[in-house]
C-alpha cells in the first residue's frame, strides 16, 4: 500500500509542477501560425489575459488520471522487481 500511495502521491507532484509548462507547450501547438513568437510570448499572454491561475486550467482531470496511473506504475515496477530478485534475475 505503501508503494502504491507513493507512486499516486508521487504522480500529482509532478502534474502540479509540470502542468503550467504544458499548458505553454500546448497553447504554442494549437495557437495559428505566426499568432506567436515563441513559448514566452505564450507565457506572458497567459499571465496577462488569465493570471497564474491560467497555467493551470485543466489540473483536476490531470490529478485524478495522475494518482491510479502512476500508482499502478509504481506497484508494478516494485512487484516485478520483487519477482526478478526472487528468481535470481537481479
């Protein structure tokens, strides 16, 4: 249970440091060409028209897929590497 609660924990951290920088990437993707003129020039367009809460638009949808993907991720890493040293196979 530990693991499991470590990698879901674990899996939210990175979202909600990660997020506002994907939010730029993601923005630069969709927006028309030409519309920027780099990923700063999205940075400062969200700050301006959204504030920093505009970075992270969409965080509750991340968070709750976050925590049982990386969860299991985690739980099966340690269960697997578990079975490998059991088998010798380290």
């Amino acid at each position: 249970l530990g693991t499991f609660m470590a990698g879901g924990f674990a899996g939210i951290a990175n979202w909600c440091s990660m997020l506002p920088i994907d939010t730029v990437k993601s923005r630069y993707q969709v927006a028309p060409e030409g519309k920027y003129s780099g990923v700063y020039a999205v940075f400062k367009d969200i700050l301006a028209k959204e504030g920093p809460r505009g970075f992270y638009k969409g965080l509750t949808p991340v968070v709750v897929r976050a925590f049982p993907a990386n969860a299991a991720c985690f739980a099966g890493y340690e269960f697997v590497s578990s079975m490998l040293t059991k088998a010798g196979l380290e």
